[in-house]
C-alpha cells in the first residue's frame, strides 16, 4: 500500500476529482490530512464559489503541508485538466499570465489535492480584469497588538466607509488579523481604487491616531494597527473567504457579520470546526452582490487631502516599478536629501 494511502475519488458537481496520497498529513501538529482539507473544501464550495468565482486567483501551495515550503502559483499547473478555466492578467512589469479562474466547485477540490491550502483571488472579475469590483481593506495588528486591537479598528472601519457611502462586510483573515470586503461598481483603474483605499485609511487614522495607522514604514508605525493599503495595488491580493491557512491550527478566514466579529476568536475557526458554523450560520457574504457602491467620495477625500495637506500617494512595494507620483520608496530613517527612489 502507498505511503499515504491509496487514491480517492470525488464527485464534486458533474466532476470527478481524484485525489492522491490521502492520508498525507498537512497539519502535523493536529494530524490533519490531506483528505480532510479536500472535504473541507467540497463541504464549502458553494460559498467559495460565490465569494471568487470568475476571479483570476493565485493557488499558495504547500505540497508538503504546513511544515515544508510554499510557493503562489500564479499561472495554471502544468497537467489540469480542461475544465479548470482561465483569465489573463497583467502584472505591474507588463508581462501577462493565464491564471486559474475558478468556475465551479470541482476546481478547489482539484487544487487542494495539488498542496493548494489559500485562495488568493485579484479584486477583478473577468471580463473586466482591469478594473476592481472588491475594495479589500487589510487590517493587520503589529507584533504587540492582537485581535481585540483589530476588532477595535474594524469598527471605525465600518463608520468610516459608511460615510463614504459603502457597507463593508467582515471576515477574519485566519490569523490576529480582519478584512473588510466592499462590493464596488468596476469603473476605476487599479489606480484610483488604491488611491480609494489610501483615503479611507487616512480617514481612519485620523479618527483613531493612537490605534491605527496607514505608515508603510514599520518604523512609523509606533506598535499600531497597519491599514494595509498596498493590498489594492496591482496583483496584490488577501486569502479569500473560506480559505485555509498555512498555520498550524489550519485556520481559516472565516466571514462573519458585524456583530458576531467581537463575539469570537481566530482560533474558533479551522478545517474541522467551519463546515458545521457554515451549517448553522450560512454564509453572511451571501448578499455582498445585491447592491455595489461607488468610490467618488473616496476619492473626493483623496483630492481633498492632496489638495489642504499635501498628502498625495504613498510608496509601493518595493518589486514595483517606480510609479507616477509615487514619493520616494525609502525609510525615512535612511532617507538622503539627494535621493529620488
């Protein structure tokens, strides 16, 4: 007999999905196979689909669970078959790529036998790949602030994209952190949708300066919530809801409403846990499609701050090509006059 045992099939939809060396345990610390994060995942196919169906989505692979290496496959595996489907995107250098496109169940079933433990879709839906449908604010505590920090955030979060006409739906991220999802109308480039999120996250600084901050540099940071907002640059993405992540616990992010989010704890959410929560609570991302909002008063904000305060972009990440705008992409503290990049 193999190793890790003989090969299983599934049937998922109108696919069978065979999946290799079952037994093999991913999650040693809590012995949880491969098998297990395939069920899983068939178990919570219908709202995954919901949540990055028609998405270009980038597979985090961890072929020999979570105590080896991963690597984010951002083309389709050499080998799948002809019914996981595609989308090309762009890259911030320019190059292009065919990426997986989930459009049914099957495709997370087949990917979790592949090592896939997290989804990472783009904010974009084909065919309008170039223009983002899903605001992502990446709230993300420091190494001395934890969960009850970033439920504090989330809250002026919710205020902050109220007053900006938008209802943001939370979720946890599977680690201290949460992110908050905003269906928008896909009628802005990828720059006006980070410049969106720039101001929004200024908005909630200023109405929450001791607790959260929009500083790139950790040095600025003071021990602060971290307003991601470079999660909205170009192929940047966050794990999806219902995805599991690399942690020993096998979290996953888990979508929650309002109230429920200072209700519970990362660690109440895993592989074995989420199917029975997904039974009894159903999806609360399920309305998330009924109404998409616009980013004009963001972006007004944006104006508004550039034009009274000077504040205008912020650096990007550093595998970025040097972009319009964009300040100089240096720490402050190792900043030189004479410096330009």
């Amino acid at each position: 007999m193999p190793k890790h045992g003989e090969a299983v099939e599934y049937r998922v939809g109108e696919r069978t999905v065979r999946v290799s060396s079952p037994d093999k345990v991913y999650f040693p610390e809590r012995g949880i196979t491969k098998r297990q994060v395939v069920e899983y995942y068939i178990a919570v196919g219908e709202p995954l689909l919901r949540a990055i169906g028609e998405r270009p989505t980038t597979l985090k692979r961890f072929v020999d669970g979570v105590a080896g290496e991963f690597f984010y496959a951002k083309r389709v595996p050499k080998g799948a078959p002809d019914w996981v489907d595609k989308v090309e995107i762009t890259f911030p250098s320019g190059r292009k790529a065919e990426e997986v496109c989930p459009t049914e169940p099957a495709v997370f079933a087949w990917a979790a036998n592949l090592g896939t433990l997290d989804f990472h879709p783009w904010p974009v839906r084909r065919p309008r790949v170039d223009h983002p449908d899903e605001l992502r604010i990446d709230i993300d505590p420091s190494d001395s602030t934890g969960y009850a920090d970033a439920v504090e955030v989330a809250g002026t979060v919710r205020a902050v994209l109220a007053d900006a006409g938008l209802t943001g739906y939370p979720k946890t991220s599977g680690g201290r952190g949460i992110h908050v999802l905003v269906r928008i109308r896909p009628e802005w480039d990828f720059i006006d949708f980070r410049h969106a999120v720039i101001a929004l996250g200024r908005e909630v600084e200023r109405r929450l300066p001791e607790k959260a901050t929009i500083a790139w540099w950790k040095e600025e940071r003071n021990g602060r919530v971290f307003l991601d907002y470079n999660q909205a640059a170009r192929d940047r993405t966050v794990a999806s809801t219902w995805s599991v992540r690399g942690t020993a616990r096998a979290t996953v992010s888990t979508p929650l409403t309002w109230e429920q989010l200072g209700e519970v704890q990362p660690d109440d959410f895993d592989v074995l846990t989420v199917p029975d929560w997904f039974a009894e609570h159903g999806d609360p991302h399920a309305a998330m499609d009924e109404q998409a909002f616009g980013l004009e008063t963001a972006l007004e904000w944006y104006a508004r701050d550039e034009r009274e305060h000077g504040l205008g972009d912020m650096p990007y990440p550093p595998d970025y090509p040097k972009m319009p705008g964009e300040p100089k992409r240096v720490q402050p503290s190792r900043a030189r006059p004479d410096r330009d990049v």
